[in-house]
C-alpha cells in the first residue's frame, strides 16, 4: 500500500497509528517486496508474520505460502485485518509475548521495536528455519556485532549461540507512516546448532555478570559480578583467590568485549572445575 491508501484505510476505521504498540506502517512496496523475496518462501512453507497491523505486507504474502499465521495484539488492527483478509489467512489475536506461538517455518514480520529483544528469543527458543525481521537499527547493529566492536554485547553473544544473523539492508525512518525517529534495518536469522557444548543456564548468566562491566578486565569484572558467576559469595580475600585460579591465566587480563563466545565458554567451563575443587 502506498503512503495515500494506508492513510484513507486508517481514516475508514477511524484508527490512529498508536505510538506505544510501535504502530509504523511501511509504505514502500518496493522494500515489502525486498522483504518477501528475502525470505525465499515456496509453496511449502508455513509462514508467521508478528504485528501484520493493516496488513501491508500480509499482502504481499498471500498465495506464496502454504499457510498464512498473522499474530497482532490492537482491535483496530484486527477489524482490519479481518475484512481485508478474511478466509486467507489465520488470524491469532493477541500479545506475541504471552501466546503460544503456532509451529511456522518461515517469518517475515515489521515487528514492534520495543519488544525486540523478548520476542526475538521467544522465536530463537520455539525454532523456526528462517526469519526476516526488521528491527531498529541499533538493535540490529548489536545483534550482529563481532567481539571488540563498539556494539560488542551480552545480546551479539546470544545471538551468536542461537543463530546465523546478518543485516540484509538499512531502512531510512521515511519508508514508514509515521517515521519513527531512527533508522531500521532488515536483519536475517537462520537458527543453528550451538556453537559449542556448555552449560547454557551457567553460559549465560556468566555472560549477564561480565558484561555488566564490558570495558573491564575479566579480572576485575569478575570480581565485581562474583555472585552472578559463581553462583555465591565468599570473603574477598577468598574471592580473589577464586578468580585468580579457576579463570583461564590467558584472558585475565583482556576486556571483557574482546572475548569471543567461544572463551566465554572456556571460561564457564572453568568455573564448573573451580566449584567443584573450592568446595572439597
Ligand atoms: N507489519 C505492518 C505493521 C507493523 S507495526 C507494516 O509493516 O505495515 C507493528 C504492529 O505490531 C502493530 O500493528 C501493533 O499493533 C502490533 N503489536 C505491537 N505489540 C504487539 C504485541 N505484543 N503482540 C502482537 N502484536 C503487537
């Protein structure tokens, strides 16, 4: 839909674009297309589209996919979508937080940027084989991000351990009605096998504590998130100690936005040694 329809289609309903549901409609076909195209959908696909508001790139999907989910939270949206699409596609009202999300095996979604980080591992955990999600620019530039980069962050980390992401193409705020205030960025996902064995719940809380201090030394960061990676407290001096001993010699000293995944596991798996040998 171009800029003029999806204004007359919002006036007929007597919807206002609502800012908190992250409300911004593309109005560039020729980027929905792009979109679409991305997503290199057959007829055998199952595909679910998250936040279709008025569906102006559920268009472009019907008859390229063998099923249709759209997932959408707003009433206005739903009225909508009911009378544009009725019989096409299947319909779930409501928040893509707290349903439970139909097996697909494609997405191709405009998402609500405020819940990108949430839905993007409520996806990852549910499995899918490809995603092409546009998220806020920043938000992708983080996903993405290679260790020692500014954008380097607990984020990149988890991404890295649930998929293979890439930016595809930066979307200027224009291509939207409203125009949000920042840039967009179409992002691919193609989920993967972990890239190494580790304890997930220990990886990551692991992960949480150093980089709540990213621009320290795994020392000193692991000094100061002691309890979220070892799980406990001991006095300083035994805290100390700990640290100097169970982490690997070679990445003391490193900041911890230098450290690739797979150290980061080195030293999760460190740390399950330590455990054990502090508590004889
Ligand atoms: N895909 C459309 C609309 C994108 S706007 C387009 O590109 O034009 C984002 C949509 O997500 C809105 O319709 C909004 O109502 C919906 N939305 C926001 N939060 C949601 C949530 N938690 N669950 C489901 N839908 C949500």
């Amino acid at each position: 839909m171009k800029l003029q329809e999806v204004k007359l289609l919002l006036k007929k309903y007597g919807v206002r674009p609502k800012h908190k549901l992250g409300q911004n409609f593309l109005v560039s076909e020729d980027i929905i297309r792009r979109q679409v195209e991305h997503a290199e959908l057959s007829k055998r696909d199952v595909v679910l589209e998250i936040g279709a508001g008025i569906g102006t790139l559920t268009e472009f999907l019907i008859d390229r996919a063998k099923k249709i989910y759209v997932i959408e939270k707003d009433k206005g949206m739903l009225r909508i979508l009911n009378d544009r699409f009725d019989g096409a596609i299947e319909i779930i009202p409501g928040d893509v937080l707290e349903i439970e999300l139909p097996d697909f095996d494609k997405t191709v979604s405009n998402i609500p940027y405020a819940i990108s980080s949430p839905l993007t591992f409520k996806l990852l955990k549910h499995g899918f084989k490809k995603a092409i999600l546009t998220y806020q620019k920043e938000f992708a530039d983080r996903l993405v991000a290679a260790p020692g980069t500014k954008d380097y962050s607990r984020l990149s980390v988890a991404a890295y351990y649930y998929a293979d992401a890439r930016i595809l193409e930066t979307l200027p705020p224009e291509v939207f009605y409203p125009s949000p205030k920042v840039n967009s960025a179409i992002v691919e996902l193609i989920p993967k096998r972990p890239p190494f064995e580790v304890d997930e719940k220990k990886y990551f809380s692991v992960v949480a504590g150093l980089f709540s201090h990213r621009r320290k030394t795994l020392r000193n960061a692991a000094l100061d998130s002691f309890a979220a990676i070892f799980g406990r407290e001991y006095d300083k001096r035994e805290q100390r100690k700990i640290v100097e001993n169970s982490l690997p010699k070679e990445f003391l000293e490193k900041r911890v936005f230098r450290l690739t995944p797979e150290e980061l596991a080195e030293i999760t798996k460190r740390l399950r040694i330590s455990f054990i040998n502090t508590q004889k």
